[in-house]
C-alpha cells in the first residue's frame, strides 16, 4: 500500500530545502509520494526530477506556498 510522506522546507535558505529534498527522495519506496511545501518554486530543482526518473506537480496554495507532489516515474 502506498504512503504519503511529508516535508516542510518553507523558510529555509538555499541550499537546504534542495539538499531535504534530495535526502527525502533517496529514502521514498517505488509508490510512495512526497509531498513538500516550499516557499517558491524550485525551478532547479524540477529538472533534477526529470533527468532522475521522478514526475512532479507544483501547485499554489491559499497560505502563499507551493505543494510539490513527488513521486517515480
């Protein structure tokens, strides 16, 4: 069965929420989502989702951060 797992990098300075981020997706099983809140898009960290086999949405919420849904491909 597949879990969701969470991750608040809001507020942290570069290049902690990437490097989060990272740690997070090294440990997440095949099924499983992370999702992050983030206090701006990450445009670089998109393309390293991309190139490293993992689909992403991003999307705006009413407090003023964004939600990043991850997940492998």
């Amino acid at each position: 069965m597949s879990q969701t797992r969470s991750l608040d990098v809001c507020g942290l300075p570069p290049p902690e929420p990437f490097e989060q981020i990272m740690t997070a997706l090294d440990d997440l099983p095949n099924g499983d989502l992370l999702e992050v809140r983030i206090h701006r898009q990450p445009h670089p960290l998109f393309e390293v989702l991309r190139n490293n086999g993992f689909v992403y949405n991003c999307e705006p919420t009413p407090d003023g951060v964004f939600l990043i849904r991850i997940r492998h491909q």
